[in-house]
C-alpha cells in the first residue's frame, strides 16, 4: 500500500472517530439540559418540595455530579447516567407531588361530606311542617323562572372552576337546601341539566356539561336523594341565554340548571 493511501485512511479514521465523539457530547449535552430543565420545575414547586423533598435533593444532587463529570474528567456514558438519575428523581418527586395532593383533595371532600350530613341531621330536628314551609319558599325564590319545563333553578358558573366539574365549597348551602326540599317531597323528581358557554370543542362541551350535571346528581345522592328521583342531562353550548360575545354573557351560559317536577312527580319533557 502506498504511503499516500495509508496517511488517506489514516485520516478517514480520524475524522469518523471525531464525528462519533461530537455526536456522543451532543447525547450528553441534550440529556444534561432534559434533566436540569426538569429539575428547575421541581425546584420552584412548593407542592413538590412540600410532599417529595429527598426527591428534589437526590435529582439535584445527581444533576451536579454529571455537570461536573461533564465539565472535568467524566466519559459521556457516566454524564448521560447521572443525568438519567436525576431525571428520574424528578420525575419520581412529582408523582408523589400528585399522590399526596390527590389524597389531600380525597380528605377534603370527605370532611365536607360528613359535615353536610351533619347539618342536614341538625336540620332534621326542626319541625317539618315549619321546616317545609320555610323551604319551599326557598326553592321558589332560588328558583325564579317558571318554564314550560317546571320550575328552574339555576346554579351559576361561580360554583364551579374554569373547566372543571367539581362544586365549590360554595354550592353547599344551596344543595343542602335542595336536598331538604326533595326529603320532604318525596314525589317530586328533579331533572339535572349542564350547560357551557361556546368555548372549545362541541364533544368537550358536551362532556363538561354532563360531568358538571353529574357533580350535582352525585351530591344529592351522597346526601340521600334516591338516584331514580333525579335525571341527568347535558347540553354543551346549545340553549344559552346570553350572546357568548363577551365574558358576561359566556358567565351566564356555564350553568346548571334544575328542573323540578310537580308535586305529583310529574316532570316536563327534556329539551
């Protein structure tokens, strides 16, 4: 072979070993920046360093050792290690972030539960003919449109988060007095309706809609109300009764609605 070949692939293997070296500390760059970006959002989470603080410690403890791996004598396998190690503290510190704010959410609801059905026993201990006068007069004066449906009584958006279907703490008294409503009248039925405004998809609409109705239906039932007294339905965007041009009007239509029936039981025809 002549020495000109032989410098020529000389310097063949020298550049491939060199572009396989700058492709490996490309490999450990990026992995270093997946893992200090993720350990940056743990860092500045409260709830993260509340519920998973051995977590946080151990992602930045191994978010510091492949910067100094990277930095001084360190190969690109061990950097791109200890970036996958803190990598996966941090995302181990986030799942126990939501696992303890999840129970957290699962106690509060309970608590609430248990101190409606506390009220609604106390409540119980006056007298019924008192009790469902003074009722009926507010389910009537909560309830103020009269429709060819029955009466309607309208539970605003402010009881419910921006797209979410759980009640506020807020819709409390208003469902504990529909509860003692239905406990004295129990022939009347009520038919739960959801609504939106014309934000998102139709399909979105339409599940938030029912989710919300459901919400209330849930309640009810949790306090008492038999399930067969009550009938779900949601509507998405359709029936609002307000232009959704503003965000007054989108407010007035992220309702749920309540349709009673008579005394008889005798409820309206759905929409």
């Amino acid at each position: 072979m002549s020495v000109f070949k032989q410098v020529a692939n000389g310097v063949l293997v020298l550049g491939f070993a060199g572009l396989f070296g700058c492709a490996s500390q490309q490999s450990s760059e990026a992995a270093l920046q997946q893992a200090n970006s993720s350990f940056q959002s743990v860092k500045e989470d409260s709830h993260v360093l509340r519920s998973a603080p051995k977590d946080v410690i151990r992602a930045g403890e191994s978010l510091a050792r492949a910067e100094r791996l990277s930095s001084y004598w360190g190969s690109s396998a061990d950097v791109r290690h200890y970036a996958y190690l803190s990598q996966r503290y941090s995302e181990i510190a986030r799942e126990h972030s939501e696992q303890t704010l999840n129970q957290e959410r699962l106690t509060k609801l309970e608590l609430e539960r248990q101190r409606l059905q506390l009220a609604l026993r106390e409540a119980k201990l006056l007298s019924v003919q008192q009790q469902g006068k003074w009722l009926e007069e507010q389910i009537v004066s909560l309830a103020t449109t009269e429709t060819d449906r029955g009466l309607v009584m309208t539970l605003g958006d402010v009881l419910f988060d921006t797209g979410k279907a759980d009640l506020k703490n807020s819709a409390n008294r208003t469902v504990l007095k529909l509860v003692q409503f239905l406990q004295l009248n129990p022939k009347r039925i009520v038919r739960i309706e959801g609504y939106t405004d014309s934000t998102g998809s139709r399909q979105d609409n339409l599940q938030l809609s029912r989710a919300r109705a459901q919400s209330v239906a849930d309640m009810l039932v949790d306090l008492g109300v038999e399930e067969k007294r009550i009938q779900v339905e949601g509507y998405g965007d359709e029936y609002p009764v307000e232009a959704n041009a503003s965000e007054r009007g989108r407010a007035k239509n992220r309702r749920v609605e309540i349709v009673f029936s008579d005394e008889k039981g005798r409820l309206g025809a759905a929409r």
